[in-house]
C-alpha cells in the first residue's frame, strides 16, 4: 500500500515539471506528519504510518530520481551514481 504513493508521480512531474511536484509532495509529507502527531489510537497510527510511506519514501522518492535525471544531461552515470552513493549513507 505504501508504494502506491509512487503511481502516477512520473506523469504529474512530465505535466508540471519537477520543482511544483516537489513542492506537492513536501508539502503533503509535512501535513500527512503534522496529522500523525495528533494520532491517539492503532488504526489512524497505521493509516498515518502508511501514508508516510507513501508519500516520503513512495513519491519523493520518484521525484529526487527524477530531478536528477532531468538536471545532468552530461555524465549522468557519475550522478545517477554519487545519487545512489548519498541515498546509500543517508
């Protein structure tokens, strides 16, 4: 369920271009956790947990590949790579 946040994300960033789907995207992650701060009982936590999921590691995770596909269009491998090597780390 939580990987369903990723569907869709590649045709929005084609539409309106990276900089507003990320925008969407932080700022829906800010609200989905702000709403998970008010969470008192199971299952609103494991509704809140899964779209944390879904929009944190589903859809910004599309759009931080993305972005950097769309930004270096020269030596991309060595991007695509210290990209990998940064997400290894952190």
């Amino acid at each position: 369920l939580g990987a369903c946040g990723a569907l869709g994300i590649g045709r929005l960033i084609d539409r309106y271009g990276v900089r507003l789907v990320l925008t969407y995207v932080a700022v829906t992650l800010a609200l989905v956790v702000a709403a998970m701060s008010q969470v008192t009982s199971w299952f609103p936590l494991a509704v809140a947990l899964t779209a944390t999921r879904a929009v944190g590691q589903g859809a910004l995770s599309v759009v931080s590949i993305a972005m950097v596909g769309l930004w270096f269009r020269q030596r991309i491998d060595r991007a695509m790579a210290l990209y990998s090597i940064a997400l290894s780390i952190g």
